[in-house]
C-alpha cells in the first residue's frame, strides 16, 4: 500500500479479481478494476502456485497499465474447503495486585486459548473473542480496567491448512507482489456487504463461489461461526453438462441464460398445455431442453448446497434464528430465483448482497470479496471506527500479518 493506493486480489477457483482504489482528497475511488480467469486452485485453496503466480502478475501488470499507477502490494483472500473455526477457551489469574485487568492479562488469556490439540498439518490463523467471564460474571466484551482475580475468554480459533496457506503466500510473493494482509474470504465478502445492524440482529453470509460455498454468522456483531462447503455453482455446471450431455463451456453459457431454481407459476400453467422448447445450435449438431429440464437440474444442486448450510446453522443452533436473514454473495448468487430457494429452504429472510462503499461496483455479489478486501484495507489505513463494521475485520487483519511475519523466511 502506497501514495494512498490500496490493492484488493481475490483469487478464485473461477477467476482472479483486483481492485484498486485511491484516496482522493476526502474519499476513495476506482482506479482499476479486472477479472481474468483462473487456474491452479481447487475448492477454493491454491494446489498450483506457479500457475497462480503467473496469473497474479498478468492482473497486476494488467491494472498497472490500466491506471498508469505501480501495484507494490495487496490485499488478498484466502479461501478452501480446509477453513475452519473450532471454538476454545483459556484462564488466567489477573496479574495486578489492585486486581485491575490489563491488556497484557487479557493478551495472555488470548494465548491460552491457543493451547489446543490441533490436526497435525493446520494452522491457527486467528483468534475471535467471543466473551470474557470476569470472577463467573459472563458477557463481558472489553475486560480492560474491569477488576477480578479470574479472567476466562470464550473463543473461535479460526483454523486453516497449513499448506494451502503456504502455497497462497508464495503464489503471491513470487509474483514480486508484497502482501498487506490476508483475510479469510467469508469475512472478506461480509465487509462489503453486511450492515452493523445485520450483524447486530444475527445474519449469515453465504458466498457461493465456483467450486466453494463459504460461509460466515454473526451475532450482537460478533463472528459466530464459519465454514466451507465444497460445492459451488462450478457443480451446477458439470450437473447441466451431465444432464444435457453437453460440453462445460456450453452448460455454463446455458446455466448463465436460461438457468434458474424454481418454476415459477405460470410457467407451471405453460406445463399443463405442453413445454415450451429451448433449441441451441452448437457447430454441427442442436441441443433441446425445456426450461423443466433445468430446473430438475438445478433445483436438487442448490438444494444440496442449502441442506449444507442449514446443517451448520444447527451445529450452533441458528437454525431460523437469525433475524438479520441470509445475504447470498459470490457469482452463484447471481442465479435467477436463488433467493426465493434459499428463504423458503432456510426459512429465513433473504438478500443478494452486492459491495458497499465503493461508487461502480454496487450492483455485482461477485465483486464482494473483492471489495471487501479493499474495505478492510481502508480501515487498516484510517485506524478508525474500530468497533464498527470493519472493526473485527481490521482488528484481524494485524493478527493474521503477525502470523504472516512469523511463517516467512
Ligand atoms: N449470471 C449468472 N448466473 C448463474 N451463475 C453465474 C452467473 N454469473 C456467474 N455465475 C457463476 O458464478 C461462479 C463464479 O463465481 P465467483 O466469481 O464468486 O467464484 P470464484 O470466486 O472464482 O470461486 P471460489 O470462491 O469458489 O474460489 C461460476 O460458477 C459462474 O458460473
Ligand atoms: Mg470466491
């Protein structure tokens, strides 16, 4: 980040996305934006590095030219099916003898709860405190000053495969690209796209990526949960190409036009007087379906995504429990009647949740990550607001850049 140029690179299983913004005398602008496609992640987490890193520095090199500016280093997001959070906890004595809680009581408190027996290859990225519990008085959210003997903190440790965390770094750093942080992904696309009274009333994120759904629950504005689900719309996809036998790039361009998740009524009425045929010429041959036909596709693959997502709402009792509702990103986001499936499958109220913030990219739920990562940035910068809506992400973004220092060489 320099001369007030903030550089937002989420790289996805589909496409890589870079944003730059730049700091005009009283607000941030688009300088550059651009979407390339993709290759060397699955589900979400790099498997190739050397093939990210030639994609990443095409984009960059791509928006330099486009904004005549030089991209020194980004905000990037780190993504797959291997993170996780696993709640824990730890306990102190209150080392002052007038008993008054310091910061470095509740930074030992925080250490504790690292003590935890972790799968041998993964990582902790992060640790979100949800409470503190001062002398068994529970719900306490800044124990700084308060006095007690005992001091407990109820935590998430966000979790990540070791490797896949190593091959994103690398795949950016060999690119010649520094990186400002690095930011789980679901948090990413919340930052652009939550309201602090969403996250206040109780919401969840879903982030339908291409080969990935992820996910994020908050609560009283705190993070409640995350998880990865390994399936995205790439999966609907390669279910249309089975369905229709056709070849992938043509699933997609049909899935694009014509796709869609619920009958609606009247096209119920066309059904009873016979199906209204879609014909496409593909070179020498044609291929025939009804809009029925896509919908008998579609419809059990969303469905399966949701049933997911439901199960990890039960896992933390959520389940039809968060007034905020559901806000649906990511490219999968952008399928017609999407919206409906998932308020009547979750039971709850639902959005599609396009990038605030950033004047020219409102109306795409793609671009919130991207966006979101910018945002974050942005907040690191200004150091304001931290108990706002960027606040949990900015106050995790200088976690995760220690831990960053820490791995490289
Ligand atoms: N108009 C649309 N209708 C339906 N699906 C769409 C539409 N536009 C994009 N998609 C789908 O969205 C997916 C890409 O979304 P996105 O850009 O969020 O994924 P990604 O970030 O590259 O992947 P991931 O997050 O899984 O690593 C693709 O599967 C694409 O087919
Ligand atoms: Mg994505």
């Amino acid at each position: 980040m320099k001369g007030n140029i903030i550089t937002g690179l989420d790289i996805g299983t589909s496409s890589i996305k870079a944003l730059v913004v730049q700091r005009t005398k009283k607000d941030w602008e688009v300088l550059s934006f651009a979407e390339i496609p993709s290759f060397g992640l699955r589900k979400g987490a790099v498997i190739n590095a050397e093939e990210v890193s030639k994609n990443v520095q095409m984009i960059i090199s791509g928006i330099e030219k486009d904004c005549g500016r030089k991209i020194n280093s980004v905000f990037v997001n780190v993504g797959g099916s291997r993170l996780y959070v696993m709640p824990s906890d730890g306990i102190i004595s209150v080392s002052r003898a007038d008993q008054r809680i310091s910061k470095e009581d509740v930074d030992r408190v925080l250490q504790a709860t690292r003590a935890i027996n972790m799968p041998r290859n993964d990582e902790i990225l992060d640790v979100v405190p949800k409470e503190f519990i001062i002398d068994d008085q529970r719900g306490i959210k800044q124990p700084v000053d308060l006095t007690g003997i005992r001091l407990e903190a109820k935590v998430l440790l966000l979790c990540v495969f070791s490797p896949d965390f190593l091959k994103l770094t690398q795949s950016v750093l060999n690119s010649k690209i520094q990186i400002d942080d690095i930011v789980p992904s679901p948090l990413a696309a919340a930052n652009s796209v939550l309201t602090p009274q969403q996250k206040e009333l109780g919401v969840v994120l879903i982030d339908i990526g291409a080969s990935a759904t992820s996910m994020a629950v908050f609560e009283e504005g705190d993070l409640i949960h995350l998880a990865v689900i390994p399936i995205g719309s790439g999966n609907i996809t390669n279910d249309i190409a089975i369905g229709l036998k056709t070849d992938v790039a043509m699933a997609e361009s049909i899935k694009k036009q014509h796709g869609t998740c619920i009958m609606v009524s009247r096209e119920k009425v066309k059904k009873e007087h016979g199906v209204k045929k879609i014909e496409i010429f593909e070179k020498s041959s044609s291929l025939s379906f009804t809009k029925k036909n896509i919908v008998d596709i579609i419809e059990p693959r969303v469905s399966e995504i949701l049933d997911l997502v439901q199960k990890e709402l039960k896992k933390i009792n959520k389940q039809e429990q968060l007034p905020g509702g559901i806000v649906l990103t990511g490219g999968g986001a952008k399928l017609p009647k999407i919206r409906e499936l998932a308020k009547q499958t979750l039971k709850l109220s639902c959005e599609i949740g396009t990038p605030k913030g950033i004047v020219g990219i409102e109306d795409d739920p793609s671009l919130a990550t991207v966006a979101g990562l910018v945002l974050g940035g942005l907040e690191d910068i200004d150091g304001s607001d931290k108990e706002g809506i960027l606040g949990l992400l900015g106050n995790l973004l200088k976690k995760i850049r220690k831990m960053l220092k820490a791995l490289l060489p």
